[in-house]
C-alpha cells in the first residue's frame, strides 16, 4: 500500500471514530523537524491525534508508552533502535517492528 493510499485508509479510520470522541493516535517518527511539524499540521487538519518524535529512540520509547494506531516512520531513520523491539513484546507482536 503506498503512503496515500494509507494516509486515506487512516483519515477515514479518523471520522469513524471520531463519531465516538475517540480520535486516531500518530506517532510521526521524523528526524527532519521542519518536515515533521508540516506533516503533523496536515495530519492534525485531519483531525487525528498526532505526537512527534524526532529521533528513532524517542519514537521507540513513546511507541512502547503509548497505544498508537498509526506509526509513520521516517524510512531513512539513522536510528535503526526504532526497528527493533524486545523480543517478545506486545508492540513486535502488534507490528510495530520490522
């Protein structure tokens, strides 16, 4: 699935639930700050619940804290710790590792 299409996948996951109040939580991994916080304002416009981190190991550490339904992932990370969970962990088993 390419980033659009994901993006229009979450966007319509957003409304649907924010028929209940509960919005859809981000977290943008993004080591670029002036990127991150231009997609974070687009994504927030979008009415989703968006955090930023920007570096790997801060993104790891707020992923592992935190219930997040979306993960955006710089892809060119320098930080590969956010890649990797503990074995064993509920967020590999969710997914959240590579």
């Amino acid at each position: 699935m390419d980033g659009s299409a994901a993006m229009l996948r979450c966007v319509s996951r957003a409304r649907s639930r924010g028929l209940t109040g509960v919005p859809v939580r981000v977290l943008l991994i993004e080591d670029d700050e002036e990127l991150a916080n231009g997609i974070a304002v687009g994504l927030r416009r979008a009415h989703l619940a968006v955090d930023v981190a920007l570096d790997g190991r801060t993104g790891l550490q707020r992923a592992l804290l935190a219930d997040y339904d979306v993960v955006v992932l710089d892809r060119d990370c320098r930080a590969s710790t956010v890649t990797r969970c503990a074995p064993g962990s509920s967020r590999q088993a969710a997914g959240l590792a590579c």
